[in-house]
C-alpha cells in the first residue's frame, strides 16, 4: 500500500529526532554541555539501561547565587540587609554614630568591610531578627517587589537564569526532585522559590538564625531571634543536605568555591551515575565575568578540581542562547 | 424504558454511599474519630467548599512513638542504644567499672536512672557516635532487624498501628505530603521510614546529633560527632517543622505533651482549616494504657487542653478495631 499524502507527512514528522520537535532546553546553545546533561538525564531514566536510578533517588541541589540568579555586584541578601539598616535607621538613631550601622547609613563600604565578620553579624541580627517568621516573610517579599538591581534596572526575582528554569524544569518533567542549597538564607528564599523556580518551600536548603517558639497575641508564633542557627555553605552544605533531605543528590550544579563540597559529595567516589556542574560567568557583557579573582562567587579551587572530577563546566557565554527570562 | 435486571443491579450498587464501598479506613471503628477525619478531609478537598486547602498546602504531621509505633515499655531508640552498649561493650573495657555504662551492662535500671541527663547524653555519644552517617544507618537496620519487642516477641516495626497506616495512606491519597516530627533520631528512622509507613527520607524530621564533612578513604562522608544539635520535642517540634517544611502543618497527630506544641502550632489561633488529635492509649489488653503519671509518654497538658482547642481525642479501646498490621 502506498502511503496517502497526509501519511507520508505523519511518517516523516515520527522520523524526526524527539529533541528537533521538542527541545527541553530551548536557551542553551547545542554543545557539550547540553547534550551532556541530557544525555545523563535520558540515562538515568532509562529503565532498561545500567544507568538507571528509581524515581525516588533522584535528587538534584542546586545553589542560588550565581547559580540560579545574579550574584553581583553583592549578594541580594546583602542588598536587603543594607537597605534595611536605612529603612529602619529612623528607629535607632545611635546608628548614626554606631558601626557597622554608621558605615552604612553613610554608604562608605570600606568602613564597612573594616566591621569584618563581627559587623556583618551585627546587621544580620539588626535586620534579619527580632520579628516573626512570618513578618519576615512579608519584609523580604516587599523589598523584592520595591528592589531593582542597580545595572539592569529590573527586580532581583526577574535576575533569574532563563537556561537553568528550563533545566529544573526538564529534571522535574524527569521525576527528579529539585533542592536550592544555598548559603544565602532560608526564609529569605521560601517566600519566592515557588513561584520564581517552581521549588516549594520545603525543598530550600539554606542559612538560619535560630527561632524561639512563643504565643504573640494568641497566636503561636516562631521569633526570629538573629543569631546565626547553620551556615549552608562550604562545608555546610553536605551537613545541610543530609539534614534536610537525608540523601546523596546524583546532580549537583554551583558556580562558586562554595560549593565545592557539595559537588565532591555528590559525584566523589560514588558507585552509581552523578552528575556535577559549574556554572562559568564569562559574559561580561550580557551578565558579568569573574572567577578566581572575586570577591563575590570566588571560583578558583573548584575550577581546579573540575577536570578531574569530570564536572562540567558550563560556559555562559557559549553555552546559553540567553540569559534572562522574556 | 423499564430498567433491566443487572440495570438495575447497577443503579442500586451506584446509590451506596461511597464509604461503604470502599471505606479508606476499614480499621477504624464507625465512631466520632473516623467521622471528623473523613469530613476533614473531604472538606479541604473540595474544591467548590469554604475549607479548601490547595494541594500544595496540604501539609500533615505525625509524631513517631506512641502515635505511629509502639513506646513502652521503653522508647524503641533508647532500647537500641542499651543493646549497643552490650553489643560494643567489649570493646570498652572500662565500661565494666564506668557509669552510665556500668548500670547498663549489669541491667540495673535505678543506677542508670540516677546518672541522670548527663548519664543518658554519654549513652548517645557513645552509641550514636563515631560513625559515618552510611554506617550509623546500616547499624540502625540490622538492630531493627534482629530486635524483638519484650512483650510482643515481633520485631518493632511490626508494632506499627494499622489505623494510622491506613491514615497516611488516606491522606497521601488526597495529595497531602505526610510527615513525621519526632523527638526521636532523625537517622534512627529515615532507614526504614520508607518502606514501614511509605514516608521517604526527605519527609523524616527528628532530633539530630551535629555531622561533620570529612574525606574517609577518598569518599566524601559525614562522621557523626554524637553530640545533640537538636531537640526535636515539645517546643522543638514547630522549630524543626518550621526550618524542615518551611510550612504551618494542617493536621497534626500525636499522644504526648511532647506534641502539646506542635498540635497548638497547628491549630489555634489560625484562619484556616487544621485538625489537632491525640492518640490516647486506652487498652492495656491489646497495647498499653497510660497518660497522665507514665515516665514514657507522658499525656496531661494536652489532653486537659484537648477539649478548648478542638483536638480529637482517640480512644485507641474504642476507636481502633485492630491495633497492629495482619
């Protein structure tokens, strides 16, 4: 029987690759990154291949700053906290003559790395505590509908990387499930990630002050009492993972010397499939260029390791067709 | 158009009322407990109500001994860190001659009593301690899976209350994410959380010794330090909900005044619809009967406040049909 028209056009259009029809990755660019990752993704999905991973261990962490969203200048949070400190200076006006306040009140940022660490405590503390979970909730949502970032004039949540929505997208289409790990902080996440990352709250992983549990009003309450509870970061993010999803991710992707441990854990030494990655800023003119030399997102340890540890390394300014969202 | 014979068949099996056909509960007795859970939970599904809960939302926790598994005569973890104690005593010489160990090796229950908090924090180091978290959780599951409750001569997780599976089960069934907030280890449980109460790792929350990221023969690993970083009981518990879930629970079950404020966390004072319950152990013929003077669950605070707050109170006697599976 001869095929029909109509047929013929059916048979050529099932010929073509799954991908040229449907492409999951639409922003990235064709190259050895894109096709390593969804190589790795089609392998541990398969359920005849060797590669296979059940649905229920699939878990992929991702770091948030530089990972999933602009980091420079300064990390958003750090944008918050300053902004913060002026907002409520009203209220505390020892802070004009007081550092670390002083230094921020009168925006000299030398005098305000001079605070060192102990400075920088001292603002978390003034600014991320001392309210419910809840208000904090509220104080970081309205300074993020207010905030624009100072380069591209645009809200910090719309500052989010359009090839990595895809990706986490992809992965969840894939049954994995989807952690931020991030030393940023974790209730200044959780009020966003749903609706930016479509990452619920209980799959953010990051930095704490500790909580005191009280009944404000009749109403049980969780005060935030700005002390340092957990640092997520180096090191930290192991400990974070294990405690708050109690398994070993088989995909990590950081950007920074910061996640260097959270890449080694997840693919070092591993008997089954992993995948580990780095997002490389080299696209000064779309985001920013920086790596072993910033101060902000420091890459320089990790970069070293990636080779032998066979992580990728992706190249933005290659390897995505676009960066931002629309 | 007269129906025919198995029309008619049909139509009356149609007219039953769902339950009857397939009850999600069949263990527990028809009575006020069963009622106000299926009509919770039918009221927040529903999706033309007043109280509906979008999915994602849809939070329910659970406290382990005493509400999920047996806890007397002794909490199933403090018996597993007793047998260890003998199990690596040998190792231990001293241990004849130190306290607290001294009284656990010679069985004298009053001596080690007397040790004390301090006593009892040594047993976790000890037990608990110097191990990877891989090792601690494997050590876990072969006690589990030797163990043999006194009274009952079945291994603990056979001790499980067949009406609060079936519970989970409902519940998952109607896309709420099921969790355990325990004072008991976070990974004493998440080895066997899965396959017990089909409650995965990522949903266990629990009291937790601090972790420390460290290479052991060129695998990333965590060695746990046995020293506690975190209390998840009484005002514990809406700490971890809040630093695990990142979510105010809807429906909160426990047996305990070690629950008391999880279960004010979740229902007093909010807008929403919640559903607080005890479990109260009644029936000393089928399991055990104790509240107001037992050393181990102890039930008091809660069950006066039961009544002002609209918590359910389970008459494990009267509620239950059967206690445990099979």
């Amino acid at each position: 029987m001869k095929p029909s028209a109509p047929g013929l056009a059916i048979a050529i259009a099932l010929a073509l690759p799954a991908a040229a029809q449907d492409d999951p990755l639409p922003s990235w660019n064709d190259g050895e990154s894109k096709r390593a990752i969804i190589a790795f993704v089609q392998d541990v999905t398969n359920e005849n291949g060797d590669a296979h991973v059940d649905k229920d261990e699939r878990i992929a962490t991702f770091d948030n700053d530089g990972t999933l969203w602009v980091e420079q200048p300064i990390y958003t949070q750090l944008a918050f906290a300053l902004d913060r400190v002026r907002d409520i200076a009203a209220d505390h006006p020892d802070w004009k003559t007081t550092q670390p306040f002083q230094a921020v009140l009168d925006g000299d940022m030398e005098a305000l790395a001079a605070t060192g660490e102990e400075g920088l405590l001292e603002i978390v503390a003034a600014t991320h505590g001392g309210m419910s979970t809840e208000q904090f909730a509220q104080i970081a949502l309205d300074w993020l509908a207010e905030a624009k970032h100072p380069r591209f004039d645009k809200p910090y949540t719309r500052l989010v990387y359009q090839p990595m929505l895809e990706l986490i997208d992809y992965l969840q289409d894939n049954d994995f499930e989807t952690y931020i790990v991030s030393g940023g902080g974790i209730e200044f996440m959780r009020p966003w990630t749903q609706e930016v990352y479509n990452i619920p709250p209980q799959q953010v992983v990051g930095s704490s002050t500790t909580t005191e549990y009280m009944i404000v009003d009749g109403k049980p309450t969780l005060m935030r009492t700005g002390e340092i509870a957990f640092v997520d970061d180096k090191a930290g993010k192991p400990v974070g993972i294990n405690s708050h999803i109690g398994r070993r991710p088989i995909i990590a992707f950081g950007n920074s010397d910061g996640d260097f441990q959270m890449l080694e854990y997840t693919t070092v030494g591993i008997d089954g499939p992993s995948l580990g990655a780095i997002v490389h800023h080299t696209d000064a003119d779309r985001e920013y260029a920086y790596d072993r030399d910033s101060p902000v997102g420091k890459l320089d340890k990790a970069l070293d390791a990636a080779d032998d540890n066979d992580w990728l390394v992706i190249d933005m300014k290659t390897d995505w067709k676009t960066i931002f969202p629309e």
